[in-house]
C-alpha cells in the first residue's frame, strides 16, 4: 500500500512538473515565401536549413516553408542550386514571417585557374577534384536509384513553350493589339531574353514504379492536359512526343545522357577526367551530410560535353546531392542559344539518393544572340518515393506506358488540388489564350501557309489540296506531267477519308488517276496511335520498277531530275486492300490483298519465247494476299500530313513480310512466295556518335518473272538516299534470294572539333556504307528458262544482271551539317564496274533538320 501511494505521489508531481518544464523551452515558429528575384515566381524544392542543426525542409510548391525550432535558434538559411545562398536572423521565442528573395548565381568556370607566379598547366595527376570524381565514378551503381529492388513514387510533369527574345517591334504589331496580355515580361538577362509569347503547354500526373529483376519500368498517367491545336494544322499527339524527345530525363548516372537526339557524355562518366576538367570551387560544411561543390569544363570545348557544378556528399557514399548542368556556346549543336538543367536529389531508404526534381530550360534560334527564337521549359517533381515495396508480378507485365481512360477528362477542380506547383500567370492562361489566338483570322492565315509550305497541303475546310510539290514534274515518257490531287480532313469525318489525285502526261498523252478510302475501326483518326483500320485503293499510273521511296513521292519535281538513261517505266494498274492493327506496345499486324496489272513503258518490254517462238507480252497480271508483322518497342514519331515520320532511337525495329501470289485468283497467272525480313537498330558510341544499321533479307519460293522477283533498290536521282543504292542503275540486278546489309554512320563532329578554324563551321563527319549479297536460282533465270520473260536490253546490251559473280558494295564520306541543314557526300562504287552506263562515283546530297 505504501508503495502504491508512493508511484501515486510520484506520477502526480510529474505531471504536475512537466508543463512548467514545457514552459521554460523557447519555441520559435517562423514561416515564409521564397521567390526569384527576377521574375517574382515562387520557387518549389528550395532548401531551408537552420545552421547548427540538423533541421532541413524543403519549401512546397507555392515557394512557401514553415518551421518550429526550440532552443535558441539565430539563423535560417535559404540554398538553391544555381542561386546565392540567403541566410536571416530570426528572433527566439516569437511567430515571424522571413521571406527569401533569390539571384542566379553569376559566375565563370574559365576564372577557376590557380595562379603561383605563373599558370599551372591542368593536369589529373595529384588533382583532389580528379580523386573526388573517381570516389564518384567508383560508388556510382550504389547511389543510382535502379539499386533497390523495388520503387515507386508521384510524378508530376510540366512543359512550357514560348516564342523567345521578341522584338519590341513585334511585340507591337498590329495583329497583337487586342492580345497583349498574352505577353510575359521577364528581366532580360533570363534565358529567353525580355519578351516571351507563351505558345504550349503540357502537364501530367502519374505514377511511376519499377522493378529491378527483371528489369520493368511502368508509367500510369493519371491525368495528362496539354494545349491543342487546329487538327489540321499540327498533329498534336505528335508535337508532344517530339517534345519530349527533346525534353528527356537527365540521368546523370548513365555514361551518356540523351539530350536533343545526340548523346553527351555524363560529368560522372566511366571515362569522364579524360574528357573534362573538374576544380573544387566550395566545401559546404553548414548541411547534413557536408558538400563539396565541383566545378567542371569541357577540354574541347566543341565537343558533345556539359559544363557546370554538382555537389556531392562527403558521407562516405560520394552520391549526388543536386547537379546545375549546362554547355559550352562554342559546343557543335544546332540552333542551341542557352541551356541550363538543374537536377535536386533527396535522401531515400538506407541513405541513397533519388532525383526528387529536375528543371531543364533550352533556347533555340537560328542566330546565337539575334532575332526571335523558341525557349522551351520542363519540370519534374517527385513526392512520396517509396522503395522496396514489390507490387504483383503481373501488374509490370505489358506496356511500359499506361495511360487511363479518364486521365484528359480531369477538370480544373482536379488540377488545382493535385498538381505540385504553382503555375505562373502565363502558364495558367495559356490554355484559354490559345483557344482565342486560333480563332484570329491572321493567325489562322499564317497556319495555312506554314502548312502550304512545310507539309504541302492547302486547307479548304472539309478538303485539302495537295501536295503541292507534285503538281508539276516531267520524265522521259510522260514528258511534262500535271498532277491535282488531295483528300478530306477530319472537318468531314474523323472516321472516314478519302483521297485522290488525276494526272497527265503531255508526251505519251495518257490521263492517270488515283482514289483511296479508309475507315478508321477505333473511333479515332488514322493518323493516330495506335491504329486499326482498313483500306481500298485504285492507281492507274507509272512506275519505275525498282524504285521505292521513303518519305517522299515519286512524282516529286525535284525527283525529275536523274542522271543517265531512265526510260525502263511501266504502267500499273492495281487495286490494293489492307487491314492495319495496332497495340499500345508497338508490335502491328497487317494483312492484304493486292490485284496488279503491270503493262512495259517507254523502252521496257515483255517477251520470251516457246516453241522456238518470240512472244511479246502486254500485261502481266498478278493477284497477292499478304501479312506483316511489325515490331518498334519504345518507338516515337511524328505524324505529318503524308508520312509517320519516326524519331530514331537505341531501340531494334523488326519487321517480317509474306506474300503469296496465287493462280487463277481474279485472273493471277503465277504462284509464288515471298518472305522479307529485316531488322533497324541505332547503335550510340558515345563521343564517337551513333550508328543506324540495317539488315534485310528476301527469299522467294516457285517460279516468276523478273518483275516479280526483287528488283533491288535503285536510285538514279542526286538526292541521297539510305535505303537504295545510290550509284545502281534501275533494274540493273534482279535476284530471288538477298541479304543486305546498309550502315550509316555519323562522327558528330569528333574529328572536325579538332582542327582549328575547321571547328568553327560546326561541320560532321559522316560514312556509309551498303552491301548486297545473293543470287537468282536456275528455276527463275530466264538465260536457262526460255518460257520465261527475258531480261531487258538497250541497243542490243543487257541491262539487267544477277549477283551471281559477288556481293554489290557501294560506300561514301561526307560532310554533314554543312549551314546546319546540308550533307554533301561522295559515293563510290566498288563492283560491277564493267557493266554498261555504269558510274563509279559521284556527288550526292541530302538536306535535314537536326540539332
């Protein structure tokens, strides 16, 4: 009993005790707002930390913080890669409000230069910043967020474009007058100078989780918004995986980062001091774990490098803590004003660092200081990372990109209460601005005519004329020919289309026609991923047999002009149907069918002879059915007005294709069978560039004439071509069984960087090289086979050859990015040189946009 009210007394006088103890600690409560100094916006991921404590937040997405400290508590301090860190006294013991206004830090790389009577040559021998980086380079794979297991966390996605660096001008001009709020100000120091019309926008949430073994990353978006335009103008599914082709993810772990479709190598590469120079510029020992800041500067400045700081832990780990990374204004990339990309790590289960939020901004002009251009913005942010924590093994299983049902039906309620940040003015009115921007007459204007001139076609509502670039070409057995052709748009229909085209040859005086319809099966637009549809077409017209063409029409003018004879041309009649199916994971199926009546042109004839007699052939009629299969995991492209045009990546293209020929099928005269093969891949070599390799196969089983064998691509234009042989002659090789090999390869500038003045002009070293091996079995070569159709002659000379005496090889070096635009490359021909019109070598050219 005593000691019972003994433990009673106790407990009474503890609590009793506790509140006055309580009393006698100092609460400091303080709570405030960062923002840039420059444009007033508030600034998300900022780091406060109370120094002499262990205490640290980061502000949310409106740029706010709020913090409770005991003791006695004097400073709190603001730091921000790429900003000058702010510290304010605080007041012990009372509620008070400190807001932070933060500056770009302003400083040079090239000033870090240790000076002793004399400059010191750089060197990685004895250089603690060249140790340091090793440390990095050697803990790597244990810092890397692909260590654990299993993760999984909140992304938040924001893209923003403007037109840059505008004119006052322009700013003024008559066409604006109603809309100048559209306009943001800015200081004009800022990337992207003074005046910025705010153009695109994209946002999205998702969830993000992946899984070490087997590797499976899987991205559901649960809401996704982005500004869209006139359907007829730009395809805005495919302007936003172009962007973001652009806009990667900086890993700044892997050895080369992807950054505008070239690879640049990481700071913390495997092979990063050979190629960069990196000082120690800072020790922060005010943070948990200290910091060392490492400064880092290309050795050639016009190599495919960055420039910049990162800011690694001393804790024994040697990660990453945030990274400011940027390049070099004398750095061989196309149309690149500024850019700047800010990476913030936060520290994960078993004290490994994961990339909590990245901001990438890019200005692009044609001029390096003058003239307008485009500045273009990305923001990441991540929330509630979690690591291993393994969902169900089916759950990775599938496509790698979910998107849900909903996820573009959410409201502005939705946005407003789930999104991370804070959008800007601008940002919050660009959905609505554009919208009216549209509905202006003058800009509506400007958009046809952009379109009349890059994609070729002349908007009339529900139809469009076009493409322009074929309305006029001529050849040696049509003469001069006039074409007038287009087809509906979705201001018809989005589920149907029709398309059609008339022509006329003045010289063999012949009209040619040419109508299509599809109906889309999905509800959707045909040019919209994926896709499943089916197809009817007829074309009366010509042709040159051999001759096939990526991305560009065969009637296109500047294709009129060809060297040597061209005059082996056929008429076609042909009637094609097909059915197109598509997945979410990029493997395709399409099946067909295809009646074909092929008539000889201009010199190219029919004949062969039976029972000693010469037969002359006027038609050959065909009837196919046919399948192929098509599989581009990851792949990306741009949809434009003729063509799917794809954005290269590291990821294999493999496609197979059977076709069968079938006898006595709608007047079909042979049986035969045709399986191709081939396979696409871009192979990255780091400062080396890249390489696109392709290999293709053909094997054809039973009997037929020669133009139903493989005629293998020719290309008599001066335009190069990647997929043809540019120095082949058309029909000069017929085979039935091939297997070709095509590699092109692009240096990036890696020796052109090197030599002085040279490097100036920003130029690129390319090669190519082609090859095809095969043959034609004795079953299908007309020397042995009378009944069948004989090869072609020309003033009594063959001009139509099997590969049985080697492989054909062609190979080229050229000049790339000659006034950012132009390839020049000289191509040689190795074999075959003793056939007839035969040309060893000659100039080919090849114009593209790239960066």
């Amino acid at each position: 009993m005593v000691n019972k009210m003994y433990r009673l007394k106790l407990f009474i006088l503890c609590c009793l005790t506790v509140p006055f103890a309580a009393a006698g600690q100092t609460i400091t409560s303080v709570r405030g707002v960062v923002r840039d100094a420059g444009t007033r916006e508030p600034m998300p991921f900022v780091t406060i930390t109370v120094p002499g404590t262990a205490f640290g937040i980061n502000t949310g997405k409106d740029g706010s913080y709020t913090l409770s400290l005991e003791g006695s508590a004097g400073t709190v301090r603001a730091s921000y890669l790429g900003y000058e860190t702010q510290s304010r006294d605080i007041i012990p013991g009372r509620d008070q409000r400190i807001d932070f206004t933060m500056s770009p830090v302003s400083r040079a790389l090239q000033a870090v230069v240790v000076r002793s009577g004399r400059r010191k040559r750089y060197t990685n021998r004895n250089n603690p910043a060249v140790e340091l980086i090793r440390k990095v380079i050697a803990h790597k794979k244990e810092n890397r967020m692909e260590s654990y297991s299993y993760t999984q966390y909140n992304q938040y996605e924001k893209m923003f474009f403007s037109l840059s660096n505008l004119s006052e001008k322009f700013v003024n001009k008559r066409v604006f007058k109603n809309y100048k709020f559209m306009f943001k100000n800015q200081d004009s120091t800022e990337i992207g100078g003074k005046n910025l019309l705010p153009v695109y926008m994209e946002e999205k949430l998702s969830d993000v989780f992946y899984q070490k073994d087997p590797e499976r990353r899987k991205q559901v978006i649960l809401a996704e918004k982005q500004v869209k335009y006139d359907e007829n103008f730009v395809d805005n599914q495919g302007l936003t995986t172009y962007f973001n082709r652009l806009y990667q993810n900086i890993d700044i772990y892997d050895n080369n980062i992807s950054l505008l479709g070239n690879q640049l190598l990481s700071p913390i590469a495997d092979g990063a001091p050979g190629y960069y120079k990196f000082f120690i510029t800072d020790t922060l020992k005010d943070q948990q774990p200290n910091l060392v800041e490492l400064s880092f500067t290309p050795r050639n400045t016009t190599d495919m490098l960055f420039e910049g700081h990162i800011f690694i832990t001393l804790d024994g780990h040697y990660a990453v803590e945030g990274a400011q990374l940027t390049v070099n204004r004398h750095i061989n990339l196309n149309f690149v004003r500024r850019m700047e990309a800010n990476l913030s790590f936060s520290k994960g289960p078993a004290n490994k660092y994961y990339l909590s939020g990245s901001n990438l901004k890019m200005d692009f002009g044609i001029s390096k200081n003058k003239g307008g251009g485009i500045l273009g913005e990305r923001d990441v942010s991540v929330r509630n990372f979690t690591a291993n924590q393994p969902k169900p093994v089916d759950f990775y299983r599938g496509g790698d990109l979910v998107v849900n049902a909903d996820a573009q039906e959410k409201g502005e309620e939705f946005w407003d209460s789930n999104r991370f940040d804070t959008l800007s003015s601008a940002q919050k009115d660009i959905y609505k601005n554009i919208d009216s921007l549209q509905n202006l007459r003058s800009f509506r204007r400007t958009m046809d005519l952009v379109t009349l001139l890059l994609a070729g076609y002349k908007n009339f509502g529900w139809f469009e004329t076009g493409p322009v670039n074929t309305f006029y070409s001529f050849n040696p057995v049509e003469g001069f020919r006039l074409r007038l052709g287009g087809r509906t748009t979705t201001g018809l229909s989005k589920r149907y289309y029709f398309e059609t085209y008339g022509a006329y040859g003045f010289k063999d005086e012949r009209f040619k026609y040419f109508l299509s319809g599809t109906y889309s099966l999905n509800n959707r637009s045909i040019y919209r991923f994926p896709q499943n549809y089916i197809r009817a077409s007829y074309q009366h017209d010509t042709k040159i047999p051999g001759q096939e063409l990526q991305f560009v029409q065969e009637d296109n003018f500047l294709l009129s002009f060809k060297r040597g004879d061209n005059k082996l041309w056929l008429y076609n009649d042909l009637f094609k149907a097909h059915y197109v199916h598509e997945f979410e994971n990029h493997l395709s199926y399409r099946l067909g069918f295809k009646k074909w009546d092929q008539s000889p042109a201009g010199e190219l004839y029919f004949k062969n002879e039976t029972d000693g007699h010469e037969n002359q052939i006027r038609t050959l009629r065909t009837t196919e059915i046919s399948a192929e299969l098509r599989y581009a995991p990851h792949e990306k492209f741009y949809q434009g007005k003729l063509y799917r045009t794809p954005i290269p990546d590291k990821y294999p293209i493999l496609t197979l294709d059977y076709t069968q020929g079938i006898r006595g099928l709608w007047g079909g005269s042979y049986n035969y069978s045709n399986i191709t093969g081939s396979v696409d891949k871009r192979f990255y070599l780091s400062r080396l560039g890249y390489t696109d390799v392709r290999i293709e196969g053909t094997q054809i089983f039973g009997q037929a004439p020669f133009p139903l064998l493989d005629i293998l691509r020719a290309n008599q234009s001066y335009a190069f071509q990647f997929y043809s042989y540019n120095l082949m002659n058309f029909l000069e090789f017929v085979s039935d069984h091939n297997v070709s090999l095509f590699v092109d390869h692009h240096f990036n500038g890696f020796f052109f960087n090197k030599i002085p003045l040279i490097r100036e002009l920003k130029w690129r070293e390319v090669i190519n090289f082609k090859s095809v091996w095969g043959g034609l079995r004795t079953e299908n070569n007309p020397a042995l086979q009378r009944g069948l159709l004989q090869f072609p002659e020309t003033a009594g000379r063959p001009v139509t050859y099997t590969l049985d005496n080697g492989p054909y090889m062609e190979a080229s070096i050229g000049v790339a990015n000659i006034f950012r635009l132009l390839r020049v490359d000289y191509v040689h021909r190795f074999t075959y040189l003793d056939h007839p019109e035969v040309i060893r070598s000659g100039i080919r050219f090849y114009v593209k946009f790239e960066f």
